[in-house]
C-alpha cells in the first residue's frame, strides 16, 4: 500500500499528486517534522508540525497517512504564515536541517 499527498482532487488536472512507497512517506513525513520543529517558534507553527507528526505511520497504520493539503489546520486570518512557515521548513528540510537526528543516516 502507498500514501498520496495531493491538492484538493479539484486541482489534480494542475498538479499531480505525490505517490509515495509507505518507507519513502516515513522518511519524507519524518524529515519535515524535525525541520518544523526546529524553525517553529509560535504556538501556531508547532501546532501545524504536530499536525504533520500525527501522520507517523507507526501510529496510524501503514498506508493510512496520505492527506490533501486542504486538510491541513490552516486558518483564514494567518494562512499566509502559516504557508511561509510551511515553505520555509520543506526548504530547509531539502538542505538537511535536522538530518543529524535521523537514526537512519
């Protein structure tokens, strides 16, 4: 079984979703919660990274972790924040921030 993170359904004639194995969303779930946890520094930043930490298929069950973006926890009066932080952290989890951590590596 596989995960799928996506825009609404709507938008997948826009851009495609992302399929990924359950080993590759471990890693890829894994990498942006620590890169979030570090650059969080308000109480709204660390509630979207718990949000994504809840993901952890450990928790939930193999294959049960795909989402649309839209079922994030955004809020109207700080999406644009909320969206920078959320930018920001996939960016610094692409160079590596946190990669230390993993027992993996």
């Amino acid at each position: 079984m596989a995960n799928t993170i996506s825009l609404p359904k709507q938008l997948n004639d826009v851009v495609e979703p992302i399929g990924m194995s359950n080993g590759l969303t471990s890693v890829f779930i894994e990498v942006l919660v620590i890169s979030g946890s570090v650059l969080a520094k308000t109480n709204r930043e660390k509630e979207l990274i718990i949000w994504l930490a809840q993901r952890d298929q450990s928790v939930v069950g193999i294959g049960a972790v795909g989402f649309d973006i839209d079922e994030m926890p955004w809020t109207i009066d700080s999406f644009e924040s909320e969206k920078d932080f959320i930018l920001d952290t996939i960016s610094n989890a692409a160079d590596g921030l946190g990669w230390e951590k993993l027992s993996y590596l």
